[in-house]
C-alpha cells in the first residue's frame, strides 16, 4: 500500500451541526493526522492506545493557524471498521472547520473517499460480505423500528448464514454427484436422496422469495394512495394521519394539482403516504396532468384508501375511479360522516367486493383508529414473522429467484432420466447465483454498482 491509498471524507451529514467528523482509513492515516494534531498534553498519535481519543486542536503546519478544537479517535488495524488504520477526527459541525479539516488531510497524502468506500474496503478485507455491507445503507434509510431490526439482523450475517448454509448443501450435492460419476467403481452412496435434497434447498429459496414482499414494505413503505373525487377529504386524511398541516384544505374542489409524498409510521408499520389530485373531467391543465400521475401512481400503490363523500349519492366521478381500482387492495371511507349520510355501506360493499369500508369524520378524527388498525393487521396477520430472515434488497430477490429456477430446471433433469452429471450444471448456476448475494461469486462491475449508491464517508 502507498500514501495513495489512504482516503479521508466527512462522514457526518452537510450543514451546521454539534459535532462533526473527519475520518481517515488507511496505513498513513495516523502519520497524517499526527502532521495537522496538536495536544495539549504533547502526546503523539502514534503513541496512543488504540480506540482511544486524544483532546487537542488542528493546526495548517504551514501557517501555524489553529483550525478547530477537535477530539481525535485512532483505531488501529486489524480491529477496526476497514480493517485498517482508521483516524476520525471530531470537530464542530459547521461547514468551514470540516472542509478545513478535510483539505488538511488531502494536503498531507491523503486521497477523497469514493461512494461507500470505507464500506467497501471492509468488503475487500473480508470484515464483511456484500450482503452485509448492503445493509449498512439499509440501517442508515430505515424508517422504522422493524425496518432498523431487519437491516441490523442483516449486517450481523442472519441473511449471509441463511443463504451460505443452502449454498453449502448444494456444494455437497455437486460433490456427491461427482464422486458417483468419477468413481462408479468405488462405494459411493446412490443418488436416490438427491431430488428431496434439491427440494429442500428449493423449499428454503421459496420462503425466502415469499418473505421479499415484507421486505420491500420494511425497505420502501407500504405505498399507500389517497384518491377519490375532489373535495372528499384526501388533504385532510393526509394532515390528520401526519398530525401536521401538510396539505393546503379549502372548500375549491381541485386544490391538490400534484403529488405529495410523506411517510408516517403506523404502530411500527412503516407507510408512504400518496396525497393525489382528484379525479374528474377538468379543462385546467394543470389539474390535468395531476390526474394523469395519480393515474400511474396507483398502478405501484400497495394500498389505495378511496375516499367518498357520505352525505352525497355515488356520482359518474366516484364510479370511474371504482372502476380504476377495483383490482387493488382497497380501503373505502365513507368520510364527512359527521353530516347526514346518504351513502350506504352496501352500496360500496356492492361495487368494491372485499373492500374493506370504513365511516370517517376528519373533523373529530372518527374512524381513524379503526384505519390504522387495518393498515397494521394487513401487515402483521400474514405468515411472515419479523424475526423471520426476510429479504429486503431487491438484487438478492433477483439471485435468489435465478437460484430457484436453476434447481428446478436440475429437478426436470432428474425427472426426465437425463444423465445425473448434467445436474451438475444447473445446481452450479445455483451456487453461482447465491454466491453473488454476499460477493463470492459478484462481479466487479456489480460491486462497484453497489457501494455507488452509498454515501461518501460511509
């Protein structure tokens, strides 16, 4: 290694905070640091206990001007994120003192991170695999408490154990299989276990797959669509949901012209909330194009909550949007239920069968409990547990699936009576996909499509 390969970036988020870091990895990082460190009891970097920190101040050895108060941390390899020396450098957390910092270290041999490359150089030393290192982001973007819990399994290697343990026994069967075709002299078991055996592997793959569903809600959020005619309410479901003035509410049908996103969690559930333009015929343009992206975005909606106005009779309006979503998941409200109704449950429940209906009033939040619940239970009553391994990144659904396809074309051999050797080749494309989940078998192209995604200083 050469003082090129030591790399530094701020890893604490832009903008003006208490604290901020600097952090340096690589084997001149503490030779670095100590060049631009003062303390203020004389000790030297080098010196100093690994893990530990050190209170002084960062000087430009050039001109002698103190930069900023700072706490230094030295790690010292092999015990550390990367594998490697590692300085971070605590200073306040406002924008000049960290770029200060940083433009330090580059001066004195340093080089700027890359995207994840301080992940990616825990990858390379093999203090981690790619599952592991994917999930890192995944701790970072989790937006909620099951969402946390999932990612930080997954950094801690239970999805890793999972898809190596299934990936061994298929190496097992490989080997089986060429020990009976090598050596048809010698007293190799028969090969009357091994369909079961692919079954099985088959089986675990499956559960897997099945899980990614829960995943993609945990990574994403249970995209949620509020839709219905104009001046039902959907504005003001939005605000009551998110317990603040998010949307503007007027009485003017048509107020909503765009998308608005929002996420909120439900009991742990975490939900991306869809606040769309309401449908009608309009000459605004506008308001038209509004009605074109509500259209689309209900075509990815887990979830469409279509809102109706209880105290009038279904219009030409509310039928049309039935008709776009009576192939999704749907949960009708019967809102403004605070004024005489005139619309009847079993009118909805005719023309949404399965729906499931609920009377609201916004104005004194009746029925929103009962909505919460039902987003909850449509999460939580299925056969997926949350401490179940649950696949959450949808490169691993893609591995997982050419696995499962690859043993079943391995079966199909079996079953047409082909030579048993010509398993071998689907049971090894098997491996190979599985292997590209934590990196044994990933390209470089593929890993650097990866940690691209990250962060700089993560």
């Amino acid at each position: 290694m050469n003082v090129l390969d030591t790399i530094a970036a701020i890893s604490t988020p832009p903008g003006e905070g208490g604290i901020g870091i600097v952090r340096l990895s690589g084997d001149m990082s503490i030779d670095i640091a100590s060049r631009i460190f003062k303390s203020n009891t004389g000790k030297r970097l080098d010196k100093v206990k690994s893990h530990c920190m050190v209170y002084g101040h960062i000087v430009d050895p050039d001109t002698n001007l103190e930069i900023d108060e700072v706490l230094v941390s030295v790690m010292k390899a092999p015990h550390t994120y990367t594998r490697e020396d590692i300085v971070e450098i605590n200073c306040h957390g406002g924008f000049t003192p960290l770029k200060k910092i940083l433009e330090l270290c580059l001066r004195f041999g340093a080089r700027p991170a890359g995207p994840g490359e301080f992940t990616k150089r825990a990858f390379i030393n093999g203090r981690i695999d790619l599952a592991q290192a994917e999930a890192v982001m995944d701790i970072i973007r989790s937006n909620s408490d099951d969402a946390l819990k999932t990612s930080v399994a997954q950094l801690e290697g239970k999805i890793s154990r999972e898809i190596s343990d299934i990936r061994s026994n298929i190496v097992d069967l490989i080997a089986h299989i060429d020990a009976y075709v090598d050596f048809p002299e010698e007293d190799v078991e028969e090969l009357s276990d091994l369909k079961p055996d692919i079954e099985r592997s088959i089986d675990k793959i499956e559960k897997l797959i099945t899980s990614a569903s829960t995943g993609k809600i945990l990574r994403e959020g249970l995209k949620t669509v509020i839709i219905g005619k104009p001046n039902v309410g959907k504005s003001s479901l939005l605000n009551a949901l998110l317990k603040e003035e998010r949307a503007i509410v007027t009485e003017i049908p048509g107020t909503t012209r765009d998308i608005i996103e929002e996420y909120i969690n439900i009991k742990g559930v975490p939900v991306k909330l869809i606040d769309t333009a309401g449908i009608r015929d309009t000459n605004d343009i506008v308001e038209r194009i509004g009605v074109e992206k509500t259209k689309k975005f209900l075509e990815q909606a887990d979830l469409v909550i279509l809102m109706f106005d209880s105290s009038l009779n279904l219009t030409d309006e509310d039928m049309l949007i039935i008709e776009l979503v009576k192939d999704k998941k749907v949960v009708a409200l019967l809102n403004k239920s605070d004024l005489p109704s005139v619309l009847k449950i079993d009118e909805i429940e005719r023309s949404l069968p399965g729906a499931k209906v609920i009377r609201t009033s916004l104005l004194d939040g009746m029925g929103l409990d009962e909505l919460t619940d039902y987003v909850y239970g449509l999460f939580y009553n299925g056969d997926i547990r949350i401490d179940d391994p649950i696949i959450t990144n949808t490169r691993h659904l893609a591995c997982l699936k050419k696995a499962v396809d690859s043993l079943r074309s391995a079966v199909a051999t079996f079953d047409d009576g082909k030579p048993v050797d010509l398993i071998t080749v689907d049971l090894m494309a098997a491996v190979e996909a599985l292997g590209e989940i934590t990196g044994e078998t990933a390209g470089e192209e593929i890993i650097d499509r990866i940690f691209q995604n990250f962060c700089v200083g993560k």
